[in-house]
C-alpha cells in the first residue's frame, strides 16, 4: 500500500529538494519587487535583512534573498548597523542567529570593514 499525498505536500516535498519548477515559481514572486518598491538597490538590500532576521530565516533564504556570487554587495557597516536598529524590536538572538546564518551561507566577508560578499 503506497502513501497517498496532497499535491501540496508533493510540492513542499519539491521544494525541499531543490526541484527547479517550485525554485522557479518562487523566482517568479521576485520578480520586478525592487522596482516596485521604489527604494534603493542598498535600502532594498537592507529591508530584505531586516524581514530575514525577523523571520529567523535560515542560510539558505539569506543566499536566496540577498544574493550569491557576482551580485551586489552590502557593507558589512551597513549589516552591523541593521542589526543595533532592528535588535530592540526582534531580539538579540535573532540577531545572533543571523550572524551565524549569514556565516553559514558564505556571505560574511573574510576582513572587517569589507562588504558582505559570498566568501570564495
């Protein structure tokens, strides 16, 4: 007897392993959102931070949200000051947890006081 599933549970199951069509229609949701907004690339940048560590995102939604290699950077000044602003409001763990995911998703350069890239 075979497990019957939902076609919403088949394609959380596809989202978990990375199947491109699920990537892909997540994609489609970012589509045109920085110019909708009517912010800055960095302000943007920085608003997306914000909602990730409040969310207590994992290193992978960072990779996804702020960008992987060759994509624009954010001063590490920048993520530093982002996180005093936002620590009253989502805590410091999330703030702490941030750090670390941000660690783990190869985004957190090597020398202070250089912009948040992907580590080589």
């Amino acid at each position: 007897m075979g497990i019957h599933r939902s076609p919403h549970e088949d394609k959380l199951q596809a989202l978990a392993a990375g199947q491109a069509a699920v990537l892909e229609a997540l994609a489609q949701m970012q589509v045109s959102t920085l110019e909708r907004s009517k912010l800055d690339e960095g302000t943007y940048r920085l608003v997306r931070l914000a909602a990730l560590v409040a969310t207590d995102a994992d290193s992978v939604s960072y990779r996804a949200h702020l960008g992987g290699p060759g994509g624009p950077a954010i001063p590490a000044a920048k993520v530093l000051a982002t996180f005093v602003a936002i620590a009253p409001v989502v805590g410091s763990a999330r703030v702490l947890s941030a750090a670390s995911e941000l660690a783990r998703a190869g985004l957190l350069a090597a020398e202070p006081g250089q912009p948040l890239t992907e580590a080589e």
